[in-house]
C-alpha cells in the first residue's frame, strides 16, 4: 500500500537518499547544470529550491540551515555569494527539467536539470512569434529589427545601382549592334 508516501524514496533509505540529494545539490550549485535520472531531477528540485530562497537574506541563520543541509563550505559560498544575488528578485522557479530520453542500458528516463537565471543559451534566445492558421498576417516586428532590416536593404540597393548603371550602359550598345 502507499499510504502516507507523499515523496519518491528512489529505491533507498532515508540516510542514503539524504546523502545523494546532499550530493546532487552541491554538484548542481557548483556546475549549475547536471545530467540524472528524471525522478532524481525531480526530487532534488524539491530539495534544492528551498535552500535557493534561503540564500535571498544572506543571514548567518540561512547559512547554518543551508549548511546543515549541503555539509559543504565551497557550496555555500556559492550559493550566497553568486546564486542567491542573481535569483534575488525571481519569486519563484529556479530550476529547469528538460527531458533528454532513454538510457541506453536500462531504458531509464534522462534529464537535466539546471538552475534558470544561468543558461546563458536560453537567456540569449528570444521567443519569436507564432502564426496561427486564422491569423495569416505576419507578426509585427520590433522597431530594432525594421531598422536593422531597412539597413540592410539600403546596403543592397547601394551595392546593386553601379550594376544597375552598368546593364542600362550595356543594353542601347547591345541594341545598336543587333540593329
């Protein structure tokens, strides 16, 4: 029966899952992003974003209960000194799952998790409009990007008018001949 089970055990007792969630977490401040199973990914989400909005108030409280939870002086600091200023005004929603697929081995789902104000990659890429089938009309675009486009087309039409003068000089000779 799983009556009470409110959380993934994982397969192991409370001692080990408390030592690979510990784990896991200091791996995950360290290199901000990490490869594991998806139920894992799951399960140190739920640990890990607690202690990420301790470390908001970089308080001599939220570093020992931190502590208590990491047992490791280099992630601290990492924690209070770099992620918790840069997540300081995110309500919410630190990290990121995204589904990878199946181990080869044992067909296990794999995912990465990540922390979200750290992927320099999806922080760079800009949601771009979607067409819709009822709505044929293209997006209107940003001011920034009509500027860039009207360079551009004005670059082209710099670069095409001495060919432009050169066919026009071209054709009556070309004319003049055949007659």
């Amino acid at each position: 029966m799983r009556h009470g089970k409110k959380f993934n055990h994982l397969g192991r007792t409370a001692d080990h899952r408390r030592a690979m969630l510990a784990n896991m977490a200091i791996s995950l401040i360290e290199h901000k992003r990490i490869t594991t199973t998806l139920a894992k990914a799951k399960a140190l989400k739920k640990y890990v974003e607690p202690l990420i909005t301790r470390s908001k108030d970089d308080t001599t409280n939220a570093r020992r209960v931190a502590f208590r939870y990491l047992q490791n002086k280099e992630a601290i600091k990492e924690l209070f000194g770099v992620i918790g200023p840069k997540v300081g005004d995110r309500p919410g929603g630190y990290t990121r799952i995204i589904k990878l697929g199946h181990r080869l081995g044992d067909a296990a789902d794999i995912a990465f998790i990540e922390l979200v104000d750290f992927d320099e990659n999806m922080a760079k890429t800009q949601k771009a409009a979607k067409k819709t089938r009822r709505s044929r009309k293209a997006a209107p675009k940003a001011e920034t990007a009509e500027e860039t486009v009207a360079v551009e087309e004005k670059a082209e039409e710099v670069a095409e008018a001495p060919k432009a003068v050169e066919e026009t000089t071209e054709a009556p000779a070309e004319e003049a001949k055949a007659e």
